[in-house]
C-alpha cells in the first residue's frame, strides 16, 4: 500500500481473510474449494450457530467481491478504501484465530 499498489494490498487482506474463513471451515469438517463456495459455507455452518456474527460474514462477502471487481475490473481501490479493509480483514484474522483457540486448534492470539 505504502509503495502505492492499492489494488495488490487489498487483494492481499482478502486472501487473509479467505485463508482464515477456510481454517475456520476446516475446523468443523467443511471444505470448499471455490472464493464464493467458501464465503457461502462460512455463513452456512459458522454463522448459523453462532460462532461468528453475520457482520462478519459481511465483511467476508464486502472483501470477496471488492477483490473480485479490484482484480478483474477497471476501477483502481482508493488509500482509504483500502485501509478500511485492511482494518476489516485484520478484524476478521483475529476473531477466527480467538476462536480457532477456544477450539484448540492454534495457540491463543494473545499469548
């Protein structure tokens, strides 16, 4: 971001946040292969029974489709609106490593 290539930065955040979703699908025995087969299920199977909130399936949907229209598209993602998901998928990291640690399955993110 610093070295101005916004759209690399926040395709960056996202495959974060897909990467985290996928653990957390993984630890309840779900596996998708497709960005949109995972976003899906994240809300299915976490979402559903509490895990997670639904802003947080919003967050996931937001950055998919944001990194979807930034890669493929024509528009060029702006300082601020990449800084807001930077903060949105650092967000979504850490509450899918707080509860891949309730599961025992990765050391608390605090400690």
């Amino acid at each position: 971001l610093h070295e101005g290539h916004n759209d690399i930065a926040v395709s960056r955040a996202y495959y974060a946040a897909f990467y985290a979703a996928t653990a957390a699908l993984l630890a309840v025995d779900v596996r998708r292969t497709r960005h949109s087969g995972a976003v899906s299920a994240f809300h299915e199977h976490l979402v559903r029974c509490g895990e997670f909130t639904v802003e947080h399936h919003e967050l996931l949907r937001r950055a998919f489709e944001d990194r979807h229209k930034w890669d493929y598209g024509t528009v060029f993602p702006s300082v601020p609106d990449v800084e807001r998901r930077i903060a949105e998928c650092r967000t979504f990291v850490e509450a899918v490593a707080t509860f891949l640690a309730r599961k025992a399955l990765l050391r608390s993110p605090t400690g």
